[in-house]
C-alpha cells in the first residue's frame, strides 16, 4: 500500500482524504499494537508479542514518512511501553494477590523468590491472606494492583488517544511510578536480610531483573517537554 | 520563551539526577550490604 | 507535515510532532533508551518461566514437584507438600493459606528476622529429591539380616 505525498505534481491531498486516510492507518497500527502489547503483557507469549507490535510501529512510521498525520512515534511508544509495564506487573501481582494457591503461582513465585528475592519465598502462602509474607511487601503489592497501576493504564490509554487530560494524568500517574519504586525499594532495604539471604543472585539478579521496569523515570521528562497543544480536550 | 525553557531543562537535570542518584545509592546501599552480611 | 508551528528550518529531516528543537536530543535518547527497555522487558519476560523451571529441575521433576522441594525448603520440613488442585475455598476467599500454623521455619526472628535455610543451586533439587526418595526407601526396606 502506498501513501501517496502532499508535494506529489498532482497536488496535495484534500483536507477529508487526508485525514480519512491518516484515521484509517492510525487504527490499522493500532489494532497490531494493541495485539502485540497484550501477548507481551501475558509475561510468557511475550516473544510472540514483540514482532506484532513492530509491525505496529513499521506501519506509523511509514505513514509519517508518507505525509499523512498520524500519532508521534514518541507518543505511541510511552503509551504503549507504559502500558506494558504496569500490565506485567500488575499480572504477577495480581496472581499473588488472587491466585496465590494455584499451582503455577506457587511453582513460579516461589522459584522466582528463591532465586531472585526471598519476599516470596520467606514464608509464602503463610500470611492469612496468602502470597508474598515478607514485611511490608503485602501492602506494596495491593497499592499497585488495585490502585496505582490501574490509574497509569487508563491515564496511557487517554495519552494515546491524543486526550489532553491523558497527558496530564500520565504526568501525575508517573510520578506515582517514582514514590512506589523509593518506596518499595526503601522497604526491601529495611528488611534486606529477609530478600536476600540464601538468595541465588542477592541484590544483582533484582536490580537485573527490575532496571527495565524505570519507564516511568523515562517519560516524565518527555511528558514535560512535549508541546501541549498536541493533546486535545 | 528561552527563559521557561531554560528553567525547565534546569528542573529536568535535577530530577534526573535526583532519581537516578536515589536509585545507584540504593543499590550501592545493597551491595554494601551484600559484602558484609553473610547472604 | 503543514505544522509551521512546529518545524524548524535548522535540521534537515523535520522534527516529530510535539518536540521543539530545544527538546529534540534529549527526546531521542529517551526514545532509545525506551527500546531498550521494551526489548529487554520482552526478553526477560520470556525467559522467566523457562529459566526458572530449568534452574529447579524441570523437566525432571514436575511443578508440583517442584512446588513440593521448595515448601520443603521454605519451612524446614521433609513432610510437606504441594497439595494440588488446592481447594477453592483458600486465600483470598477466606480459607487457611497452605501454610497456615507451620512450626517448623528456622528464622532468626526479631526486628529484623534472618531466614536459616540453605542456598539451592542451579538444579540442586533434583539431587536433594532423589537423595530423600533413596533414604525413605532405604529405611521403609531395613536389611533383614
């Protein structure tokens, strides 16, 4: 499919061709990112997500190439990396919250305790309400699941809608992001011994693992300096 | 214009190197703590 | 693009929507290091699960097995183990926790508790399961004479 330029010898484009035209491959990227950020979000088909959701980013940029005013790159890609960072969060989080007894909850998290962070190894499953026992984790992990995560999809969801209360709340949202990493990171320091005793990888397989999940740090300063008038009420 | 960006770069800087300072103290912290306790 | 508002005369290829030319480095290095974090959040994501499955002795022992040496481990006890399905009624709807009332943990409790069980090594769960499967039916078939 080709797109045809607004400096072609024939003239540009009406005003409604381009935007139709600019609509109908805004929706036709989005449909593969969203399907890509969905098979990422499961944390398992992740690899199978990944090349979807390229093609996503293929079809906008070649659209920006071909003149027609779609979403920025910039744009779609914080909104979408955002989304996918809460969502694989919020997914673990959430088994540990709801589905601590289910087998694989059991095998992965213990596993994942044993090897990485002993706060959900230390006695799991042995708190009243199941899941990670370390002290204070609990209350981290019900903040973010029920709270703080949801809040940041929504905000992303609007934000790629090109809504300017998106982006605002996207603004408020991350900065939500940098309370819960001190804080979560101040308590796992306070009860290290807890996290990392007999731990396979102490310290170095955690910070190794989590370094990825800093998006929020990464889109405040754009978010601050992109031009506002972009986003509309 | 100039000026309010200037300020914000300058605001920008800070909380950058705020929030990554807090984060590399925080696993200096860790590993500090990994060198002494016996994990 | 028609966005005059937006594009600067100074750089050949135009500028995105949104970023001004005191804004455009900064905004690439973001958008760089973004990737990374999406490639590396994929990557590891995916390997998760295998990995650790792998480290613990998949597929020689299965994931209750699995599940089973690692309670094992987590509170000290040889009889302990994963029961599988576990009933609906458990946590959070209001049942027991599998590990409701365990004695058995060794932890240095106080301010700040200190776990006391071992460090387990790449595999080392398949070595630990098979040594207890050979010692329990050592015991359960005594020499007769």
């Amino acid at each position: 499919m080709t797109f045809p330029t607004t400096a072609a010898a024939g003239g540009p484009l009406s005003m409604g061709e381009h935007e139709q035209q600019s609509r109908a491959i805004q929706r036709r990227a989005d449909r593969w990112l969203i399907a890509g950020t969905g098979l990422m979000g499961t944390l398992v088909l992740g690899i199978v997500g990944l090349p979807v959701f390229c093609r996503g980013l293929y079809l906008l940029r070649k659209a920006q190439r071909g003149g027609l005013s779609v979403r920025p790159t910039m744009v779609t890609l914080i909104g979408f990396v955002i989304i996918l960072d809460a969502a694989l969060n919020s997914i673990g989080w959430a088994l540990d919250l709801f589905a601590n007894h289910a087998l694989i909850t059991r095998t992965v998290f213990t596993a994942w305790g044993n090897l990485i962070d002993a706060g959900y190894f230390w006695h799991y499953n042995e708190l009243w309400i199941g899941g990670a026992g370390a002290p204070g984790e609990k209350a981290w992990v019900m903040v973010c699941v029920l709270i703080a995560f949801p809040m940041r999809i929504a905000a992303a969801i609007a934000f790629l809608q090109m809504k300017r209360w998106g982006h605002q709340w996207l603004i408020v949202t991350c900065w939500f992001g940098i309370i819960v990493w001190m804080g979560y990171i101040f308590n796992m320091t306070m009860y290290a011994d807890v996290r990392y005793t007999a731990v396979g990888f102490p310290v170095i397989g955690w910070w190794a693992f989590n370094i990825f999940y800093i998006t929020p740090f990464l889109a405040i300063p754009y978010l601050h300096t992109v031009n506002r008038e972009i986003f509309s009420d | 214009m100039h000026d309010q960006d200037r300020r914000r770069k300058r605001g920008l800087i800070a909380f950058q190197v705020f929030v990554y300072g807090m984060l590399i103290a925080m696993f200096a912290i860790q590993l500090q703590m990994y060198l002494t306790r016996h994990w | 693009m028609s966005d005059s508002t937006i594009q600067t005369e100074d750089s050949a290829d135009s500028l995105p929507i949104g970023t001004t030319s005191t804004w455009a480095r900064m905004h690439k290095w973001l958008k760089r290091a973004l990737y990374i974090c999406l490639f590396g959040l994929v990557i590891e994501g995916s390997l998760t699960v295998p990995v650790m499955a792998v480290w613990y002795g998949w597929p020689t022992l299965s994931l209750t097995e699995i599940c089973s040496e690692l309670m094992k481990v987590r509170f000290s006890n040889d009889a302990l183990e994963c029961q599988q399905p576990y009933p609906l009624g458990g946590p959070p709807f209001g049942g027991a926790p599998e590990a409701a009332g365990q004695r058995t943990a060794k932890d240095d409790w106080g301010i700040q508790p200190k776990p006391r069980y071992e460090r387990i090594g790449f595999r080392e769960l398949v070595r630990i399961h098979q040594e207890r499967i050979a010692r329990q039916s050592a015991a359960s078939a005594p020499p007769n004479h």
